[in-house]
C-alpha cells in the first residue's frame, strides 16, 4: 500500500511551457485534491474531485486545470507556467468529503519556473 | 466562513520539556479541527482531529491536543520534546465538506 505518490518530485520550467503534476492513490478513496505551499503561506487548495468525473475549484485555480478519469488518479496540469506558479504542489486523497476524515498527503512536487 | 491562526512563528524547546503549539479556529457550525505535521522534503502527516466529543484529544507520536470551545482555541501538546519531533506543525480546519482551511505553520525547533 503506498498511499498517495506523485511524480516528478522536482521539475524546472521555463516560463510560457506546460506540464502535468501526475498524482495517483491506492487507497480507494473517491475524494482527492491538489494544495499549493507557498513559504510561510500554510497550504492552499487549488482544485479538488469527489470522485470520477467531477471536479471543482478551491481557492486558487487559476493557471490549472485537472481531470479526474479513474479513482486512483488526479493529474493537475499546468498551461503557459508562470513565476508566479513556483511552489511545491500536495496532492492529497481522503475517505469522503465528510468534515471528520483526515486528508492523507504524497512526498510533493517541487516546481521552479523560470 | 472558515479560519484557522497559528500565532507563533517558531516554538524553541529544550528536549524534555513540554512542548505547546498554538492554535485558534473561527468556523460556523461544529468545527473539525486537525494537526498535521511536515518533516523536511516530506508530505504532510495527519497527527489527531477533533470532531466532537472528549476535549482531549490524543493523537500519533505522543501527541495530545486540547479543544477549548470557550477560547476558540485547539493547541497541540506534547509532554516530553524529542529532537525528533523538529518539524513544521500545522493547524487545520474542515467545513463539512472536508474542505481543510490551513494555518501558516509554527517551526518546532527541539534543542538537545
């Protein structure tokens, strides 16, 4: 059982390039979502699903876009990167949507762009 | 509407020592409230979570927290610092949805 991986753990874009943050789960859970962190900013949410098919934006969604075609995976993907997108991204995976389930994170991606 | 504040920046605590990070919430409603702690390079891991009932909470690690509906506050306790628990703490809050509302973090920082 490895939980919630994401692939790849460091990238370095230029600005204007794309890229898609791979996010995947095994632990059956319908919810997932995708944070940003930011130093000294606490995580925020940038897109969520609460199963296959349906998605919704969190917080701060603009510059991404995701799709959620199985259960297992949630790739979040990044169009005409800008500096401003420079972070480290969480994907996380829960239970159910229901406020007293815990949210399980992957390791993290950590983008630079340049 | 949702929020979580973590006052503090960093905690310093000499190894032995009790350690406390603080948290306050401000949520509509019954508030989920949850501790999560990052080491370096690493994802976040769930600590404990309050959603009702006793106001002690105990969690992985040794870890207990303390849920003060009066104060609005729900800080983070340990008895004993280890060195070992050096890390980013942070507090969270869900709605009903389990959409989590994150603090900015509090450094701990455990000196032998």
């Amino acid at each position: 059982n490895a939980g919630v991986t994401q692939t790849p753990k460091f990238r370095i874009l230029k600005i204007g390039q794309s890229m898609t943050l791979q996010c995947t789960q095994d632990m059956n859970h319908n919810y997932m979502y995708w944070y940003r962190q930011d130093p000294g900013m606490g995580l925020k949410l940038i897109y969520y699903s609460v199963g296959a098919g349906i998605t919704d934006k969190g917080e701060v969604p603009n510059g991404y876009n995701v799709s959620r075609s199985t259960t297992e995976d949630f790739p979040l993907r990044l169009e005409l990167a800008a500096p401003s997108q420079t972070s480290v991204y969480f994907c996380a995976s829960s239970y159910s949507t229901s406020g007293g389930n815990a949210q399980y994170f992957g390791p993290g991606t950590r983008l630079l762009v340049l | 509407a949702q929020s979580v504040a973590q006052p503090e920046d960093q905690v310093n605590v000499a190894e032995g020592n009790p350690l406390t990070v603080k948290c306050t919430y401000s949520v509509s409603g019954n508030p989920y409230l949850f501790w999560y702690v990052q080491y370096p390079n690493r994802g976040l891991q769930f600590l404990l979570k309050y959603i009702t009932g006793d106001n002690l909470v105990k969690g992985s690690y040794g870890f207990e927290a303390e849920f003060n509906k009066s104060q609005t506050s729900f800080h983070l306790k340990k008895p004993s610092a280890l060195v070992s628990d050096s890390a980013l703490y942070f507090c969270a809050g869900a709605d009903s949805w389990g959409k989590l509302q994150f603090g900015a973090g509090t450094q701990v920082v455990v000196t032998p």
